[in-house]
C-alpha cells in the first residue's frame, strides 16, 4: 500500500508527483489495468504462449543461443 508523508513546507504539487511516481514504481496502476476485465484462463494461457514464442523467435533471430524452460 503506497502511502506518503507530506511536511509542512512541502508544496502539494511536489507531494503528489512524488506519490504519482511511488505508485507507478510499485506498479499498482499497472496491476488495476490488468485486472479492469475478467480474462477467461484459456485466453491468459494463450497470451503466454503467443509472447513465449515471440521471446523464442526473437532469440533464433539474434543468433541462437541458450534457451532456458
């Protein structure tokens, strides 16, 4: 739970774009959009396998190397 202390000689404006920053460090905006709308089980596991095989095909691409499960 992000949460800050504002001082007295501190300006809002300063304390806010310090929150703003606290909360995109700790990715809470990040994790709401991901969970705005019910994503059925099928549809994340095909997402996974879409981006594996984009990770996969980008790699052959640079030149091979390890691929690690």
């Amino acid at each position: 739970m992000a949460h800050i202390v504002i001082d007295d000689n501190e300006s809002l404006e300063k304390a806010i774009k310090r929150f703003k920053r606290m909360i995109e460090k700790e990715g809470i905006i990040r994790e709401f959009k991901k969970r705005e709308y019910y994503e059925k089980p099928s549809t994340i596991l095909n997402r996974k396998k879409k981006s594996f095989q984009r990770k996969l095909l980008k790699r052959s691409r640079r030149g091979g190397g390890r691929i690690e499960y």
